[in-house]
C-alpha cells in the first residue's frame, strides 16, 4: 500500500480543490534529505469542518511543518518561484492568513499559517491520518491555501533502490530508484480506509501539480508517461524555503537541483479520481559510508592478492629447487653410470688385446 489519499468532512458535496505536491530528494553535506510538501488550494472553504490526509507510514507530529507563515513572509521571487505565478503577498490584519494577489491586483487566495492546534495525527491502517481543523474564520475566507510539510526517514517508503548491476565497477557507487507515488489509487488503499472515506466526502480535483526535484548529477531514465516539463531550480531563492526544518541545515548550498513536473486536470470528459507518477532515476551513491566501505574491500582485495601471488611465486620457487634437485641426482647418476660403462669398455678391450697375444703360432 503506497498510496496517498486526501478527503474531508463536510455538508457538501465535491468541493473543489487543486493539490500541490512536491517530492525533495536533496543530498547535504552530511545525510540525504527526502521531504515531502503538500499544498492544498481549497477554491472555496466554505462548510468544510475537517480535512484528511492518509501517509501509507508511521508519522509524529514532529514529522509535520506548516510552511503557510513561511509562504506569508517570502520574497516575491520566491513567491513566484513556488506558484509559478507572478504573484505578491498583500498587507494583512492577521498574523495568521496572507492574502495573495495577481500581477492585476486579484484576489488568488489566502494562506493560512496553522499551528499544532490545527492538526491531528493518528496511526491507522498501517499509516497515519493528519485531520485538520480549520477554524470558523478561515472558513468564512472561501479562497483558502494551506501548505505543509513532511519529512521522516519513512519517505522512502514510495521508492525501492537498487544497486546498477551493469558492472562490477558501476555497481560500486552507482544505484537506481524507482519511485511509485500515487494519491487516491483506490486498488493500493486499505479497505478498511476505503470504507472510513465512503463515510464522509472526497473532493473534486479540479488540478493536480507533482513536482520531483533532485540533484542534477541524478539522471531521469523512464517515467510511466512523459513529464510536461523540467527546470533548473532558481540559483539563491529556495534556500530558506528549503532549510525550514531542522535537520536539512548541512544543505549543500553549492548544489544544483533540477525539477520534473508531471499534472493532471479535470476536463470535460473526464474527472481527476486519482493520480500516480512512475519513475526511474540512476545516481550516483557518493556518501563517505560507501566510500570506506569500497576502499576497506580495495584494501582487502590488495591484501589477499599480495598473500596469494607470495604464495603461488614460493610454490614456483620450490618447485624450481626440487626440479634442479632431481635434475642434479639424474646428471650425478648418468655421469656414474658412463663411468662404469668406460670402466667395462676398458676391461674388455684389454680381455681382446691378452686373447690375441696367447694364441698358437703367434710370431715373436
């Protein structure tokens, strides 16, 4: 089950909203940082008492980072960096709601800044339930945005990552990730959370916006249908957005990111029931765990060929010497040998020469 699923509670029917979804995978200067950021646009909140959202894993509240006050007090260039609008921020009453105005001086939407008091966590259905409570002024401003975010180390859980097996030496640094994000894939849904949902009320996805962003040294390979578009991050703008959460600090502020951007939206033939991006990326595993790892194997490897080439030149060596050995014993026993056999040769010819001599009728 990696499925995410969003609705709420209300007296009325398929309220429209368009979601946001960015998936960060940032390598930093100590760990890698994976973080998820939610934005729900509600086109009007009106009659919605609670919204819901399911995470397929475990999640604490210190897992959950509103970024509305951070979204509140932006720049213009940041502003405009994350709705890809040019869009400003306008003087408001409250500390808590911002209004947002177009380049004509339209009202967007408002963001609302939550706190702890807006949200519930509860573990259910191997996962998590993040309610949200919106109160009776934030409902009274219709346009309504919020945005937060996820982090944890259970983010992992919508990919799976394997070594490159392309090589003996791509396989030492080298992996793959295959990422499954789905929202409302009623098929990877517990069943006993299909039927809480059926329940209450799920919304009209008038858009939906899903956003990976990356290191630029990790390379796009397949995704279950092309991206609508990539871009380079813009160089000393996310930064604060970015380092919001405290253990993203040892961010690396040299690197660069790149962003895929896959959407859907309702059209007059067909409604947004759900959404899911598949994708494949190759990067290359650069952490110092590794690294010694693969220089601790070099190591070994060194040590273990040095012993055995030792032990394979001493078998050479002694079988050279036991060679000269039985060479020297088989050239000691042929000289022995030819020397008996002159001694033989030696002896008869002298036999001859005596036989010949006392012969009858020989001449003095």
């Amino acid at each position: 089950m990696n499925s995410l699923a969003i609705w709420y509670k209300g007296c009325e029917p398929e309220k429209e909203i368009d979601v946001h979804l960015n998936l960060w995978k940032l390598p930093s200067t100590e760990r890698e940082g994976r973080f998820l950021d939610i934005g729900l646009n509600l086109h009007n909140s009106t009659s919605i008492d609670e919204i819901f959202i399911y995470i397929p894993f475990a999640a604490n509240s210190k897992n959950i980072y509103d970024l509305g006050r951070t979204i509140g007090s932006s720049s213009p260039r940041l502003l405009t960096a994350i709705f890809n609008e040019d869009y400003r921020i306008t003087a408001s009453t409250s500390s808590d709601y911002f209004p947002v105005k177009d380049k004509h001086d339209n009202e967007v939407f408002n963001v609302y800044a939550m706190d702890e008091t807006n949200y519930k966590l509860e573990e259910k259905h191997n996962g998590t339930i993040i309610k949200i409570t919106l109160p009776q002024a934030v409902i009274r401003q219709k346009k309504t945005y919020l945005r937060f975010r996820i982090t944890g180390p259970n983010l992992t859980h919508f990919s799976r990552i394997e070594r490159d097996v392309s090589s003996i030496l791509s396989n030492a640094f080298n992996k793959n990730e295959i990422l499954d994000f789905r929202v409302n894939s009623a098929r990877h849904l517990p069943n006993k959370l299909l039927e809480e949902i059926a329940q209450d009320k799920t919304f009209n996805i008038k858009k939906i916006h899903f956003f990976y962003i990356c290191s630029y040294c990790e390379d796009y390979t397949l995704s279950h249908q092309p991206f609508h578009s990539v871009r380079k991050l813009e160089d000393g703008v996310w930064g604060d957005y970015i380092q919001v959460t405290e253990n993203l600090r040892n961010l690396n502020p040299k690197e660069t990111f790149i962003a895929y951007h896959w959407k859907d939206k309702e059209t007059d033939s067909k409604k947004v029931d759900d959404f899911n991006v598949f994708l494949k990326t190759n990067f290359r595993d650069k952490n110092w765990t590794t690294i010694g790892k693969y220089m601790l194997y070099l190591i070994l490897f060194a040590v273990c060929t040095g012993l055995l080439s030792n032990y394979i030149f001493s078998k050479i060596q002694n079988f050279k010497v036991q060679t000269e050995t039985v060479n020297n014993k088989l050239g000691m026993s042929k000289k022995k040998k030819s020397v008996q056999l002159e001694e033989v040769l030696s002896w008869k010819n002298s036999g001859e020469v005596d036989a010949s001599a006392a012969k009858p009728g020989a001449k003095e």
